[in-house]
C-alpha cells in the first residue's frame, strides 16, 4: 500500500521549513523579552486590568449621548 505513494523531494523539505520559522520566531520573542526593561515588562503585566479609557477626541460636548 505504501509503495504507491510516491514522495517529491521538495515535500521533506516543508516540515524543515516550518520548524525553522517557528523556532526563529520563539528564539525572536524570547530575545525581546529577556531584553525587556522591568518597567515595561510590569506595565505590560497589567494591562488586561487596567480600565478602558476613551481618547479625548471621542467624546462628544454633550456628554450623554457617549457610548462605554
């Protein structure tokens, strides 16, 4: 059964490709974050709880026609 499927050479060179990216990106992200000021790392750390804040220009002068 096996013997019917005929593999290119090209198709064992996608999975080394994509392993390639993927560690390129990992290797990308952890230098960025090892690299990172403490500072900035804690401001990032709490910004899901931080509370939604609206531009200036979005709100309008009347004030009771702004949607939150």
């Amino acid at each position: 059964m096996f013997k019917r499927v005929i593999l290119e050479d090209w198709s064992s060179l996608v999975p080394v490709i994509a392993f390639a990216v993927t560690a390129a990106v990992f290797i990308i992200i952890l230098i960025r974050t090892l690299g990172m000021k403490r500072i900035e790392a804690e401001r990032i750390a709490r910004l899901p709880f931080e509370p939604n804040e609206l531009p200036e220009s979005h709100e309008t002068s009347e004030g009771s026609d702004t949607l939150r």
